[in-house]
C-alpha cells in the first residue's frame, strides 16, 4: 500500500485503502462544517472560525441490510451528535485532541470498531490545514488523553399522550395539539385504534397484528389532520424525533412486535404505559381516558376530551 498516494485522499478511501481482510461496513458523513471558537493562539480567542469535519465510521457486520431494518444499523446521527456534543461541552485549543474527542465518543457504541476523524480548519489560510487520525476500539491511550467527565444524561424523558377517539375526531383536537406541541418535553402521541374495530381473528397473533395496524390507521388519520404531527414507527425514528422536537405518532406494530416478551395488552391505555416505561417518560397524560388502576409505575395523569386544553402542571 502506498500511504502517500493516499495521504489526501477523503476519509472513506482511507479506510478501504487501510482495511485488512475482507472489509468492514462504514458509514461516514462528509463536508459537515461548524463556526466556532477554538485555537491555541491569542488570535483565535473570542473568534469564531469555520471547520469542517469528515468521519468514517466502520462498524461491526450485522443483517439489518437484509431485514431493511433501521434499529440494527448504527445511525448517522451517532457521528453528528458526537460533534455536536462535544463542540458544546468544552472550548479546545487543538485539532488533534477535537478529533481524539470526537472519535471516542463515536467509538462508544458497541457496533463501531473504527474511526476515521479529520478535521480542517477553512479561514486560517488560503487553503485548508487540518488533521486526520485513526483509532480503534480499545487502542492505546491517546497522546490527548480525555479527563474524566460525567456524561450528561441524553435521555430525551419524553412526554407521552394517549388521544381518545373522541379527542382526535372533536372539534378541540387542533387546541390540544398546540399545547402538545408547547410543552417543553418532547412529546409522543398513541391513539386508540379506528372505532368500531372488534375481534376479527380466532388467532391470536394474527389479531395482534390486526389491533395494531387499526391503531396505525388512526396515527396516519390524525398525521392527516395536522402537518406538526409525523407518523415514526422504529425505535431509531423516535429517539432522533424527541431530540429534534418533533410531534411524533407512533405506529406501534413494530417496537411491540420486536419486544422480548410481547406486551400482552394491545390497548391504548396499556400500550401507551408499556411504552412510558420503555422510553423512561417523565408523565403520561390519558385525553378522554379514565386513570388506570394499574400504572405500572409510571406518573399518569388523566382528563376528560371535553376539558380545557391545558396539560397539568404546565
């Protein structure tokens, strides 16, 4: 291998260049540029300036490609929030130990094996100066070594909400939407399933199947009603929807169906506690349900379809 042939090019040629074996998946985002303040010298302080990151991530090899299946693969936002987060968590004089920081974080996650980090600085000079680094999972101590720090708690604790059929077909639906939507914890919404929908299977897992997809029929109607309001159906979607900010649906047949063991109570109400806890929410809030007996642990707060739109403790 010829490493100075390859000493320009992007990140991704590197990686194949340098794989050994058979090569590994990668993901990469490239060209991704900041303006922020960083620089060891007097000039660069108090200074914005334009850097531009392009990363390489290879991951261990999994099946997602055959199931088509977004919670197997490690999502690009895993490489964008690790700049991000570090970008907003210490000012760096270097470019090296920014990139030490950032490939660590991205080698956190259990799937990445590889990281290729290069970072260029755009207003220094004419050109572009920068520097690109290649860490392993447990590699050797960086010459940067990160100090120990606490990790801030990511977990979005989202809101969620369980809308009756008598709330998403009322005339106060568009009111509660807005205050949904104000409300500053990131909110999930379940809806029951459409009206009417009884047992149609002597098959229990087929009826499973059928409950389900009548409660997705409802979150495509009520995503129909209101354009804040968007349909997610994996784990994945919903994370980054609750960082984002925004009004996510949730289309269950496919978190309920990949659970180990399955919920059992393919209702509104228990469906939405089973996802309460699964996402750890601050609250749950039941529109036009009566409060559960049972709340499986969860904060559960419930008013009628008919009440002023108004989530308690707001």
């Amino acid at each position: 291998m010829d490493e100075t042939a390859i000493a320009f090019e992007a990140p991704n040629v590197r990686a194949a260049a340098t794989a050994k074996g058979a090569p590994l998946d990668r993901i990469s985002v490239r060209d991704y540029e900041r303006e922020v303040e960083i620089g060891a010298f007097q000039s660069e302080r108090g200074v914005r300036q334009r850097i531009r990151f392009n990363v390489v991530l290879e991951v261990s090899r999994h099946d997602a490609a055959r199931d088509d299946d977004v919670d197997k693969v490690i999502s690009y936002d895993t490489i964008t929030e690790a700049i991000e987060l570090q970008l907003t968590t210490e000012r760096i004089n270097l470019l090296e130990t920014l990139a030490e920081r950032v490939a660590e974080r991205v080698l956190e996650d259990a799937r990445a094996v590889r990281a290729f980090v290069r970072i260029e600085k755009l207003d220094r000079i004419p050109g572009t100066l920068g520097v690109e680094i290649v860490r392993m999972r447990h590699d050797t101590p960086s010459i940067h070594p990160v100090k120990p720090r606490e990790k801030p708690d990511a977990t979005p604790h989202p809101l969620l909400i369980c809308l009756s059929n008598a709330v998403l077909h009322g005339n106060n639906l568009g009111a509660w939407l807005d205050a949904i939507a104000s409300h500053d914890r990131p909110a999930i919404i379940c809806v029951e399933p459409v009206p009417g929908a009884g047992p149609q299977s002597a098959s229990p897992l087929v009826q499973r199947r059928i409950d389900l997809l009548s409660m997705e029929q409802n979150a495509w109607v009520l995503a129909g009603k209101d354009p804040r309001c968007v349909v997610v159906d994996s784990r994945t979607e919903l994370d980054w929807a609750m960082k984002h900010g925004q009004l996510s649906v949730w289309a269950p047949s496919k978190i309920v169906m990949d659970a180990v063991p399955h919920p059992k109570d393919i209702t509104a109400v228990p469906l939405t506690l089973w996802l309460a806890r699964a996402f750890d929410a601050s609250k749950v809030l039941l529109i036009g349900f009566a409060e559960p007996k049972d709340k499986l642990g969860v904060a559960v707060g419930a008013v009628s379809a008919t009440a002023p739109a108004t989530i308690p403790g707001d």
